[in-house]
C-alpha cells in the first residue's frame, strides 16, 4: 500500500487553515493523544495528526478501535476552540456529517447513526472521538477520526466480522487511495466547522439529518444514567436526539449508545 505522507496528501487539500500544518506517523500509542500532546507544546488550530498504525487505538468510553498498519486512515485534529462541554458533542456530529459526505463519494449508501458513526449498508466503516482538553491555559478539543479504508475481513476480530466493514470490502475490492480520500475528508470538514464556528450547529443539523433517516424509528438508548427506549421524534438543533417515549413524555438523549430496533439504515 502507498504510504500515507504529507507529500502525497498536500496536493489534493483545498483548505485554507484545517491540515495545513500535518504530521503522519508511522505508528502512535493514538493520533488522539499525540494530537493532544501537540497541542500542549503550541501546535496551532488546525493541526493534522495521521498514524499508518495505533498501539492502543481507542473508541469511546475506553473501547478500543481496531487500528491495522497501512490500510485505513486514524486522524486527529486539534481544533483551539473554547466550547462549552455541552456544545462538544456538536463536533463529533459535525465530523460524522463530513465524514459520510466523503464516504458517500465512493461508497452511495453512508449513513450516519447517531451520534458518530457512519455505516456503509448497515455496518460500521468510521468511528469519531471527539476529546477536550481543558487542563491548560487555553481549551482544546481533539477531533479523533478513524475509517476502515481498505481492512481486508481478516483484520477485523472474529467479534466485529458482523459488524463492521471498509471501503475497500463494500467496493468489492476496490483499493481506495488514502491520500485522495484524506484530503477528501479535510476539504469536507474545514467549511463545517467555519459554519459551525461562526452560525452554531442549526445549519449543519440540516445536512445531519438528510444522512441519518432516523425519524419515527423506534429505538432503545443505553444513557449514562440507565436505558430509555421510544421513537425518534426530532434531531434538536443543539445536535441532541427527541424521543416520544412509549407513556408519551418527550425525552431528549444527549450521550449514549443507540440501538435501531428493526434494523439499520433502512433498506
Ligand atoms: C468510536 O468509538 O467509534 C470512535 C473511534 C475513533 C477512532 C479514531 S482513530 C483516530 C483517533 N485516535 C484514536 O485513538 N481514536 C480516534 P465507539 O463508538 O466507542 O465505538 C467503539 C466500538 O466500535 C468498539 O467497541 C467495537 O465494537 C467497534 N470497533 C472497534 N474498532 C472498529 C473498527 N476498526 N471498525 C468498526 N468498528 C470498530
């Protein structure tokens, strides 16, 4: 597989501020926390940082994701953005909503399921970590973002054969190129996070919820604080997700991990 360089990713990004300043490595511990680490030592808004491999690739709630060398792309993004804690959701939703519009150029049936994955038919091909960071002077959010680009089904545990998927597998073998689908991603996302920046999340909820036909579907959601289970009435403009539970109550779910009951996305 060609390497996944700067040199081979610089000539396709049309961004004006989001990976101009890109590091590619060939194996971290997580792009999260060295993109974490960068930020520390001053690296500035924008920073990219790509890994061919992870040690210890990790998902949410301390989850690892499946990270083989030289196949997919494992990105971080530091982004120097003061947000409060319940706005930081808004950016994983933001980068799911880039993400699939990228996916989507080669593969026409990306979906999103809330609140950060993007399935290709009804398996999971990309994943979204979005961290904060508030231990220093200034506030940083790292935007973690992991694709299975061209994982053959070997490289998936026998746990995840069912479940997850790349590109490459949904293309019947077609090889994607890494650089091109990089910048690709980074071309998608600078113009999200300008609008969101500048507009809040309401106009990127729009482009949300043509990818995640998740209205009137009924769902169960494991919470923080337990499990609730109703039908989807609305994507709020805040990024959080309606529910009319079964007595009628509306509900809204803000975190959690969603189950789409009858099967998903609809075929
Ligand atoms: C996520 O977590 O989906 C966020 C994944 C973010 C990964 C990127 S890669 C670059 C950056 N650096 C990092 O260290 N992380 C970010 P969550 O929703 O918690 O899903 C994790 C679950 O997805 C696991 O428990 C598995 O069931 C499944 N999974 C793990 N690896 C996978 C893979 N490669 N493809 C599809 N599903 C996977």
């Amino acid at each position: 597989m060609t390497p996944l360089t700067r040199e081979a990713i610089a000539p396709h990004l049309e961004t004006r501020w989001l990976g101009r300043e890109l590091h590619c490595f060939e194996v971290l511990d997580s792009t999260n926390s060295t993109a974490r680490e960068m930020a520390a030592t001053g690296s500035p808004d924008g920073t990219a940082v790509i890994a061919e491999a992870q040690r210890r690739g990790r998902g949410r709630l301390g989850r690892a994701w499946v990270s083989p060398a030289r196949k997919n792309l494992y990105l971080s993004i530091v982004l120097r953005s003061d947000v409060p804690l319940e706005r930081l959701a808004q950016v994983s939703l933001l980068a799911g909503v880039a993400t699939c519009e990228a996916i989507r150029e080669l593969c026409a049936d990306a979906a999103i399921k809330w609140p950060n994955d993007v399935l290709v038919g009804d398996r999971k091909a990309a994943g979204i970590l979005c961290e904060m960071d508030a231990s220093g002077a200034a506030p940083v959010v790292v935007l973690g973002i992991g694709v299975n680009l061209n994982s053959d089904v070997g490289d998936f545990p026998d746990e995840l054969r069912d479940k997850a998927t790349s590109l490459k597998l949904a293309r019947h073998g077609a090889v994607v190129d890494r650089a091109r689908f990089t910048a690709a991603l980074l071309n998608r996302l600078e113009p999200h996070i300008d609008t969101w920046r500048r507009s809040g999340f309401a106009p990127i909820a729009a482009a949300w919820r043509g990818m995640a036909p998740l209205i009137g579907r009924r769902i169960h959601v494991e919470e923080p604080g337990g499990s609730v289970e109703g039908h989807v009435v609305a994507l709020d403009d805040d990024g959080a997700l309606r529910l009319r539970l079964d007595g009628g109550a509306e509900h809204r779910v803000v975190a959690g991990d969603v189950t789409v009951l009858g099967g998903y996305p609809p075929r």
